[in-house]
C-alpha cells in the first residue's frame, strides 16, 4: 500500500505553523489547443515533525492520513537546503 502513494516534489513557501509547512509544487503541461507551455502551481499543507523545513527548502511530500481539517500530506525527504 505504501508504494502506491503520490508523492511530488515542490518548494516550502511557509513554516510559521507548528510541525507544519506550506509547500508549492509546480506543474507545467502543453495547452492542448495553443501548444503553449502553461504554469500551474498549488500550495499543500504538509506535516513536517521536527519542524525540520525552512522557506525555500526543496521536499518531498507524499500521501498521508488526514492529520488536519487541510493536511493530507507528510514531508519525506528534504531533497535541497537553502543556503
């Protein structure tokens, strides 16, 4: 079951809550009619346990159990530090 998890990769926007980051993940994909590359991006509330994640900090996130009203993802890894 754990490996059928979603996991995506984004950048932490927000620490400011407790064990809690904001992290935004971006998309990028082709209009289907006007053959543009379009940028989209959406913000997670991730759960972060050691309150490890600093703005600008690139993680992974993946699927978890719902630990908030709006948390539903878990931070796995931190894949880059800010300097």
């Amino acid at each position: 079951m754990r490996e059928r998890r979603r996991r995506l990769t984004g950048v932490v926007s927000s620490d400011k809550m407790d064990k809690t980051v904001v992290v935004v993940v971006e998309r990028r994909y082709r209009h289907p009619l006007y053959k543009k590359v379009v940028r989209e991006t959406k913000k997670y509330m991730a759960h972060d346990e050691n309150n490890a994640c600093r703005i600008g900090d690139t993680v992974r996130i993946v699927e978890s159990r719902p630990y908030s009203r709006h948390k539903r993802w878990a931070v796995e890894t931190i894949v880059e530090r800010t300097a």
